[in-house]
C-alpha cells in the first residue's frame, strides 16, 4: 500500500523526502486548468523564468485542439542537476507520465538558445518538450508507427548503439539532420517531444513531414493567446492521502516469487552512435 501510495503521489516519493520546498506558484491557463510550480532550488524563481515556463504552458494548452488531452497537474524544480543517461549532459527535464508531471532542473534556467539550436529559450523548450511527453505521446505515437519509416527511423538487429550518455538503444534515424535536434536524433520519443518543441516555439526550419504530423493536433496559424495568470501560493506540499496499511505475517516460510526471469540470448556487441553512423555512411 506504501510502495502504491508512492507511485501515485509525487511527495511521498524518496526523492522529496529531505527535499525543502522554497516556493510554489499555480498557473492558471483557463477557468479550471491550473498547473502548480513546486520549486526545490536554492533559489527563487525570476519572474522572467516562472513567465517563461507560464508562456510555453500557454502556447501548448490553447494551441491544443483536443482540450480533453490536456492531463499535466504539476511541475517539480528539482534542487540539484543530474545526468541525462541519454545525452551524457545534465537533464534538462524529466517526465512523469503515471503521476501527470514532470521534473525540471537548474540547468534548465541557463541562458541560451535550447538545445543549442532552437530560437526560445532552455526553459521553454524544456518545457513544451516534457508537457508533449506527458499529454501527447499517445496521440503522436500512432502517426510516428504509420510514418516512422519516411522520418527515418529504422531497427538494428546484430548490434547495440551506445548513445553518448551510454544509454543503449536499437533504433536510429538514417537522417539526423532532418531531425529537431541531435537530442531527437537518440530516440523516436524524443524526435515527437522535440517536434512539438519546434512546432510551437520555432516553428521555422522544421522538417515538412513532422510539421504535418504535429499540425494534426494543434491549432495553427494566428491565435490570440491570454497571459496565464501565475499566483504564487502558500509555500505547502499537495495534502497527503489517508493510507489504510494491512501488515501480514507470513506464516510457513513460504515466498511467491513475482516475475519470471528472462532468457539472455548472445550478447550483441556494443557501437557508439558516432561510430555507427560512420559506418553506415549517416551524415
């Protein structure tokens, strides 16, 4: 009941355990749709930033054109940087699909063009990028399946890719180029969130076929979009559930085991993704 209660309420988890909350905002994108900002720095938000991740929480909430998809009921700030398994570079989000949230962390807040490649800033890009991971990845998952193919994707079978982070994947875009970003180029969830990132913050320069796709689920052209209106709040935790716990004794010794064990053919070998692509002539 405990593990279950963690899984489901963000700040029962471990990682919030000695966590100090330093300030908590709640966005307001429209009569009932409010997203709270619980933020674990050390430091306080600028006004520029927490209007920053307020303005990209605008421009994917009122540019959506399915409002019943929209899920995400928080967002986290986490207090220090870790590495992105992915990239090798420090996360710049991380979402929560089970719990309708995502992370962000203090590298998010530098200053720069995000990725290093799009025109908005880290912390909005990082932003529309996680919201498209929590609220769109069912929706955009069908058309990557139908078209992964013309976007470049295909399946390795006699090696592993070590992407630079030494996250192994098996997938790989014979066209990075044409991707968002290199970030996208690692993974087919990432080539979506990085879509949207694009579609909505940068839209010139993106790929024509990912264009169409993002466009299936959004609203395009001119849009008068409302300033969200951003409270900060009392500096509180979300109330935490009432937990009826049930303590069993096990009585003849006997243990059930939980899952089966999995059978390990031979193993492939490793390749970098930059070595891979060399050999198979990817610019």
């Amino acid at each position: 009941m405990i593990l279950q209660a963690q899984a489901r309420y963000w700040f029962l988890s471990k990682d919030y355990e000695q966590a100090q909350l330093i300030e908590r905002y709640d966005i307001e994108l429209a009569e009932g749709v409010t997203v709270g900002v619980f933020n674990f720095q050390e430091r306080q938000l600028t006004q520029t930033e927490i209007g920053r991740i307020g303005h990209a929480l605008g421009q994917f909430y009122h540019r959506l054109k399915d409002k019943s998809l929209w899920n995400l009921e928080s967002i986290q700030i986490r207090a220090k940087d870790e590495i992105n398994g992915k990239s090798g570079q420090p996360f710049r989000g991380l979402e929560v699909p089970s719990q309708r949230r995502f992370e962000l962390f203090p590298a998010t807040f530098e200053e720069g063009k995000y990725r290093g490649v799009m025109n908005t800033s880290n912390v909005e890009g990082a932003t529309v990028h996680e919201a498209g991971h929590i609220i769109l990845e069912r929706a955009l998952l069908l058309f990557w399946n139908k078209y992964g193919v013309e976007l470049g994707w295909r399946t390795v079978e006699d090696v592993r890719i070590e992407l630079p982070g030494g996250h192994i994947v098996y997938d790989y875009n014979i066209e990075p180029s044409r991707c968002p970003s290199e970030y996208a180029s690692y993974q087919k969830d990432d080539d979506r969130a990085e879509s949207v990132a694009k579609f909505l913050l940068d839209r010139e320069g993106l790929d024509p076929l990912r264009a169409q796709l993002v466009g299936e689920v959004f609203i395009d052209g001119s849009l008068d979009i409302p300033d969200p209106d951003i409270q900060k709040v009392e500096l509180v935790l979300p109330d935490a559930p009432v937990l009826n716990v049930r303590v069993e004794q096990n009585v003849d010794g006997n243990f059930v085991p939980i899952g089966r064990g999995r059978r390990i053919g031979k193993s492939k070998p490793v390749v970098p993704l930059v070595e891979f692509r060399a050999q198979n002539g990817i610019v």
